[in-house]
C-alpha cells in the first residue's frame, strides 16, 4: 500500500513540505518499509533516535496502536514533534524526551520492538549497546541514511570522510554481532535492517 492509502492527507502535506528543507523527513519508500513492519507486527512500543518535528512518528502511530518514546536533541524541532503529535491526536501514546540521546538512553528501560535510529550518524556506534539493550527478542533496529549518498563505500568528500568511517564501524559492529541478523536495504540513503535473535525460540516484543 502507497502512503497516500495509509497516512492522513494532512501529514502526507507537512511530510512533503518537511522535503523542502535541509534536513527533511525520512525518506517514502523508506518510511513504507517501517509502516509495513508496523502494520505486520504487533509492537506494543517503539522508540525512536532522532525524531525531528514527528511527523515519522505520526506516520507510525496512525497505523499501529504501539505507545511511542521520541528522542529529540533540537529544541525547536522538539517543540514542533510535540505540537504535530498533539494535532493528530496521539499524545496518550507518546513521549517524547528533549536532549542528548547518548545521555538519554542510559536512562531507558524495558523493551521496544521497533527501534528507528535515524539520529546524528557519527554516534551511531555510540548508541548501538543502549540500542540492543532496550530491544526485544525478535525485534527490530533500523539504522538509517548507512550509506550516505555511496560514501560509505565509496570515495567520500574530505570533510564527510570520518563521518564514513563511523558508519562503516558501526555497520561492522552490526553484522559481526552474533545476536543479531542484519542486512543493508537499498532504501533512501541506505536503511540498516536489524533483528535481534530470539533465544530458545522466544520473542517478547
């Protein structure tokens, strides 16, 4: 199913103005991947690294009945994820925490079946051990922009070379955890898809 069939017309509207700007809303063929899950799976919560002004999370809590945590380090940003979480009428279901998600995340507990990491991607590698802490048995991390426009792997531009590096680290540390099955999906800017591997058969998300 396209966006359009999933999503109310009036965040399909705030999405596509989001795309006018630097820093716009995940990428639609990639947030059709995360509804799909959404949709597919009964996550009982969901957190998300970098929520911007939550139109992702609006996206994902129109199509599931999930309770959502969103970490937000830009103030302005936060404000704004707050007000578009409270116009679609979502706010019983959602928290969102203002600041430094590498601060932020120690401090979480219990378990999520669906992490969207889509924060500042040098500390990718920062967050992965909080990352697999609070997911579930048989959840989902989905690390996003891990390509970074064929950088990654390919020849980046002087400035964004260590940024390269710290994204090739941390897919390295992703697929040679032998507690999760990854693979990269040629989605936007490139979508880590990560499942943590139930043990004795069990899931708990």
């Amino acid at each position: 199913m396209g966006l359009s069939e999933l999503l109310p017309p009036e965040l399909i509207s705030l999405r596509e103005e989001a795309k006018k700007v630097r820093d716009p809303a995940c990428a639609d063929e990639t947030l059709a991947y995360i509804l799909s899950l959404c949709v597919h799976n009964s996550y009982e919560r969901i957190l998300e690294i970098g929520a911007a002004e939550g139109l992702t999370a609006c996206a994902m809590l129109s199509v599931c009945g999930a309770d959502y945590t969103g970490i937000e380090l830009d103030p302005a940003r936060a404000a704004r994820a707050r007000e578009n979480v409270c116009a679609f009428g979502f706010s019983a279901r959602a928290r969102l925490l203002e600041g430094d998600a590498g601060e932020i995340l120690p401090m979480l507990g219990g378990r999520y079946g669906l992490i969207f990491l889509d924060g500042p991607k040098a500390a990718y590698r920062r967050y992965l051990p909080d990352c697999k802490r609070l997911l579930a048995e048989g959840g989902v991390l989905l690390s996003d922009d891990v390509l970074l426009f064929g950088w990654t792997f390919g020849e980046p531009p002087k400035k964004r070379r260590m940024l390269a590096v710290h994204i090739r680290e941390y897919l390295e540390a992703l697929q040679s955890d032998p507690d999760f099955s990854t693979e990269i999906l040629e989605l936007g800017e490139g979508l880590a898809v990560s499942v943590k591997k139930p043990k004795r058969g069990e899931t708990d998300v």
